[in-house]
C-alpha cells in the first residue's frame, strides 16, 4: 500500500500481485482512489481498478474503513459496492485513516469516535 499527498492531491493505492513464476506474467490487481483540492470537484472522488467497471469519478454514499479493510458505496446505477481487503502496519494505519478522512469526510473509522 502506498499513500501520498503531494500539495493538493491525495492519493491511496492498494495493489497485490501474483507471481506464477515467469516474470513477464505478473497478475496484478489494485485500487486507487484519488482527490484533488485544486479544482471544485463536486465532492468526487477518483478510483480506478484492474476492474473496468469501478474506473471514474464517483460520489461516495458510504464509507468504512477497519484495519484490514475498506468499503465504498458509489453513487451510480450499476457496481456500487468495492470492498478491498488489506494487511497493514498499525502506523500506516493511522496515516491512511487522517488521508481517507481528508478525501472521504465522512468515512466511518472502526474503533475511533468520527468527528
């Protein structure tokens, strides 16, 4: 998992990949899901995925983040729910959560009053 913040951006990628063995075939799954402050972006936020049907900019209706896992409700008609499942340190934890909560104000956060 990597988590960034570079000025006005932010961004959280989460990827796993599959070694079968032969390095030209690396099956490779991610999320990302990014936010920029710069430009009114109408409470958007961007996600893309190795799944096509979860690339876009969306609205987030629900949002939940555990230790070892983050569900998303979107805004649309069809594939609303992700759900990525994540090991972590508890310090990058902590980073992730002060990082969601800029992007998505309204995460709810396992095991910590929201505000």
């Amino acid at each position: 998992m990597s988590i960034s913040v570079a000025g006005d951006y932010y961004q959280v990628m989460i990827e796993e990949k599959e070694d079968t063995g032969n390095e030209d075939d690396l099956d490779t799954r991610y999320f990302m899901i990014q936010r920029q402050f710069e430009m009114p972006d109408g409470g958007k936020i961007y996600i893309e995925t190795h799944d096509y049907d979860y690339i876009g900019n969306f609205r987030v209706s629900r949002a939940e983040l555990t230790p070892n896992r983050i569900f998303l409700r979107l805004q649309r008609n069809k594939s609303q729910d992700i759900e990525v499942t994540f090991k972590i340190s508890k310090r990058k934890y902590h980073e992730l959560i002060r990082v969601l909560r800029i992007m998505i104000p309204d995460i709810q956060v396992a095991g910590t009053a929201n505000p």
